[in-house]
C-alpha cells in the first residue's frame, strides 16, 4: 500500500459563512476554527472591502502509530472575505467558542470605503459552553 503525503505550501482557508442582518443593520461573519489559539486570532478589513481573518491553529499532540486517515490542517491560516456592504469599523465585536469565531460589523450609512488595509483592534471574547 502506497501512501501520498502532500505538503502545504501556503496557510490554509478555514470554511465561513456570511449573511446581512437586516435587523441589527449588520454584517455577521462565522468562521470554523476548532483548536486555533485564541492569542494569533487578527481581523483586518483591506481597500477593496474585503475582511481578512489570520491565526494558527498550533498541531495538538500526536500518538505514536501509523496515520491513516489525515484532513485537519494545523499552522497559520488566512481567510480572505469580500464584504458584500461597506461597513463601519467602531464596534465592531468578536467572539470565539466552542471552534467558532463570530464576526459583527455594522453596515455603514456612509458608505465609506476605506483607501487601506487597517487592522480592528478588538478583544476576542472567549465565551464558555
């Protein structure tokens, strides 16, 4: 039996989804992250709309023993997402648990669009389950 092992080059994508709430007048981004280390979670918003979400999700601790079966990918990953509204960086809120990092941004009633990527500083609130 033969076994391909591929190497990653790049970080990976982790899966979202995003919708509008047209209640709250909001953008919610819900990206899976089980095992990232809260600490290396970044949310930045470039020129071109697009939210940019980076971390590590750090390798846990192997068994000795053969590998079977192997789809989780560990280490840096990015995700790029494109906004489908302008959006307002003043509270803006984050929350991660249970794997899941939860993004809220208010939709903009300027519809500013900024010129630059520029970091959100907010503090990832790790709420228990």
């Amino acid at each position: 039996m033969d076994f391909v092992i591929r190497s990653r080059t790049i970080a990976f994508e982790p899966n979202a989804d995003v919708f509008v709430d047209d209640a709250r007048s909001s953008v919610v981004v819900t990206v899976e992250l089980a095992g990232a280390d809260p600490e290396s979670l970044r949310v930045e918003i470039d020129d071109e709309r697009h939210l940019v979400i980076s971390g590590n999700r750090p390798r846990g601790t192997r068994s000795s023993g053969s590998c079977v079966q192997k789809e989780i990918s560990y280490g840096e990953f990015s995700k790029r997402i494109h906004l489908p509204v302008a959006v307002e960086y003043d509270g803006a809120a984050a929350t991660y648990g249970d794997g899941v990092l939860v993004i809220a941004l208010r939709i903009s009633q300027t519809a500013y669009r900024p010129t630059e990527r520029t970091e959100i500083r907010m503090i990832v609130k790790r709420v228990p389950f």
